[in-house]
C-alpha cells in the first residue's frame, strides 16, 4: 500500500522514494521525463513494483476481518442468549416441555397418588401417553374431549372404573391420538364417551393455538391404520410447539412463581389443596381453593361477555376430512365391539341463548347435524346438546361460557342411557 508521499512521489515528482514502513514505491512514468536512480545518475530500467508487507498488510487484513468478526461474535452471543432462555423456561415449567418430567407425574398417578400443580399449563397430551401405557387395568368407560370434561371425577360413575382421558383444546386429531394410545396399551374400553365440541372439526389453518401439535405422533399412527392422509410438516409446523421456550415473560413469571411458592409440584394424598390443583389418578382435577375462590358469578359473566364479542359473529367450520377422519375411527370402534356415547358439552346459559340465532349458533347446529350423521351411519348413541337446556344446566354451574361444574357434568352422563 502507498503513503500518501509515495502516491505523490508516483504520481507527481518523479522520484523513486520510499512508503512510510520502507517499502519502495514506482516511479512516474511521464513522457520526456528523465529517469533517475535519485542520486543524478539515469538508470535503464524500472524497479517492479514489490508485494506489501509487514504492518501495512496486516492492517488491510484487520480492516477486512473485522466487520466479519464483530457478526460472528454477535451471532455467538444471541445463541447463548437464546440457549440459556429456552434452558430456563424448560428447567422451570417442566411439566410444559419434558417428557421425563411427566413420566415422573404418571407413575406417580399410576402408583395410585395424586399430583399437585402450580396450575394446569401442562403438556397434557404427554401426560396421557405416560399415564395409558401404565394403566395396571382396563377402564370400563373412558370419556374422550377437552377441559369441558376436567372435573368429570370418577365419583360421577360410582362402581365403575372411569378414566378421564381429557385434553386442554381438542380437535378431532386429539380423538384419533388418544385411542391410539389406548389401542396401543390394549386399554380400549367397552364404553368410550366422545365430545364433540364446536371446535372439533376445525380446519388446520383457522386454529391459533399449538397445543394440539403434540399428539402428531399418534394421530399420525391411527391415521395410517384408517388409511387417511396425515398432515404435511408445512401445515402443522410442530416446532411452533416450544416457541413458549423463547418467552421472556414466562421466564420471570415462573422464576419468581418459584420463589415464592409455599409448595412446590409433586405427589400428594390429598385431593384438593390450598394454593394448589391436583391431578387425580382418574385422569379428572381439582382445582385449588384459591382458584375456586376466583370463579365467581361475576367473573363468569365477564368472561361471558368475553366469548360473546370474540364468537357471536364467528361460526365453527367443518374440514370434511376431520368428519372423514371421526367417521373411519367410528367404523374401527365398532367393528372392536367399543360402544360409542357422542356428547355435546353444554354451553353456559348466559352464552347460549344470546348466540343462538347468530352466525355462531348456526354454526353449532351443522356441527350437531354432522354428529347425529356419523351416529346413524354407525350405531352410535348422541346424549345431550350445546344447548344447557337439554341437561338442566343453570347458569350457576359455570365459571365461564363454556367450562361447567361436576353438577352439570353428573346431568349430562345421568342422560346416558345404561351408564
């Protein structure tokens, strides 16, 4: 590289001088002009033009190497950022994200102990593919569905052995992937309760929520033995499953959780506690006294009015593969000798009649048509309605619009028949 006195030098005098770290530089070469070894004496050739080197090179290296080093560094330092957030969202909601965590709840459950939770954010799906692998005996009725059914206690069918196979937000994958864990352990029942819920046959593409993506893998198994198609890795994208790892929020809202805490997660005798759910061994819950304490009448209509302004002009679609898909695994349940119960979980009072001649009720009636078809078409019985007048449901059984009491619940299964 050329000092600015030896770019003059090439440039302008015509001298031969040297860089500012002795590295010669190139004479001009301007016509007439005569060429000089810088002492007086003309000289017959040019001196080539030597490699730099030394410090001025390392500069250039420097200077180029930098930009590229400082993106390296930044990259490094946002991964382990990254890394150590995930580490701690999964070391501190465990029961969300590990396996082995959860197997842990399961053998407590099956070892006949129930299980206290800070709350019921939990891979649920994972809880029952732990839980049916160490059922020790075949449940005599098992019922299938979202957290409509949570607290259906085994107390709901005295004398007979109940399993609560519930998950938080179900659709019609979920009713596949839990009788394939059933199937799997030999554990299918003589009676299985299925819900159909407004959602249930929602297409892949309405949904907003990512909870279901963890029974994938034995949806995916139950739908190779009915010979439908499984959902692409595009359409499910599984991997938005543990975004929850990169929240920051639930970082600090579990650390200091932890901290603060009375109690931690962990097996227990009891069946209800203070500060605490608890997970039964049927598989049902119970929630804490301090939660019970929040479930007001109040906040139940708030929270009314929340699902009014959210739905009202909403209508649950139907994927005429998800009615396909609940179709083939009626037809296997049958065919296996399984009686099959379909049930609607009624809605709050308050909700249902305001929705009912909106876009939304519509919507509830051609999910109830398309239930009544696939009961006729397989010799299933259909108890109950979205409507809460049809089990004698009251307004006072509900902590929301949906999500009713073991009093609504106990109405529901006293309609069907045999039970």
């Amino acid at each position: 590289m050329l000092s600015a006195t030896g770019a003059r030098a090439l440039y302008g005098t015509g001298q031969e001088v040297s860089d500012d770290h002795g590295g010669a530089a190139i004479c001009s070469l301007r016509p007439g002009a005569p060429r000089s070894s810088g002492t007086g004496r003309p000289v017959d050739h040019l001196r080539p033009l030597r490699p730099q080197r030394g410090a001025s090179a390392a500069s250039v290296g420097s200077a180029e190497r930098g930009p590229v080093l400082y993106l390296v560094a930044t990259a490094i330092l946002a991964a382990l950022l990254i890394g150590a957030l995930a580490a701690a969202n999964y070391r501190l909601a465990p029961l969300s994200y590990s396996a082995a965590a959860l197997a842990r709840v399961a053998e407590t459950l099956a070892g006949g102990s129930n299980y206290a939770v800070f709350d019921l954010n939990l891979d649920m799906r994972e809880l029952r593919r732990q839980h049916i692998a160490r059922l020790e005996a075949m449940p005599e009725v098992v019922v299938l569905g979202a957290s409509h059914w949570q607290e259906a206690h085994a107390e709901l069918l005295p004398g007979r052995r109940f399993y609560n196979a519930h998950v938080h937000r179900d659709y019609y994958e979920d009713l596949l992937a839990v009788v394939e864990m059933l199937l799997r352990h030999d554990r299918l029942p003589p009676t299985l309760i299925m819900s159909i819920r407004d959602m249930t046959f929602q297409p892949v593409d309405r949904r907003t929520d990512t909870l279901w993506l963890t029974a994938l893998p034995d949806y995916d198994a139950m739908a190779t033995r009915l010979g439908i198609d499984r959902h692409s890795w595009f359409a499910t994208r599984p991997a938005r499953r543990w975004s929850g790892l990169l929240s920051q929020s639930a970082t600090l809202d579990n650390a200091f959780r932890r901290l603060t805490a009375g109690s931690v997660p962990g097996p227990t005798r009891a069946r209800s506690l203070p500060t605490m759910d608890v997970l039964l061994t049927d598989g049902s819950i119970r929630w804490s006294d301090e939660h019970r304490a929040q479930f007001t009448a109040e906040r139940a209509r708030r929270e009314v009015e929340l699902a009014l302004e959210e739905r009202r002009n909403q209508a649950p679609q139907i994927d005429p593969a998800a009615v396909t898909a609940v179709d083939r695994l009626l037809d296997l349940l049958t065919r296996r000798g399984v009686r099959v119960i379909l049930i609607h979980p009624p809605f709050n009072p308050a909700f249902y009649r305001r929705v009912e001649d909106s876009a939304y009720g519509a919507g509830l009636r051609r999910v109830e048509a398309v239930t009544a078809r696939l009961a006729a078409a397989h010799g299933a019985t259909v108890v109950g309605s979205f409507d809460p007048a049809a089990a004698g449901c009251l307004e006072s059984m509900y902590i929301d619009a949906e999500h009713s009491s073991p009093a609504c619940l106990q109405r529901v299964l006293d309609q069907v028949p045999g039970l």
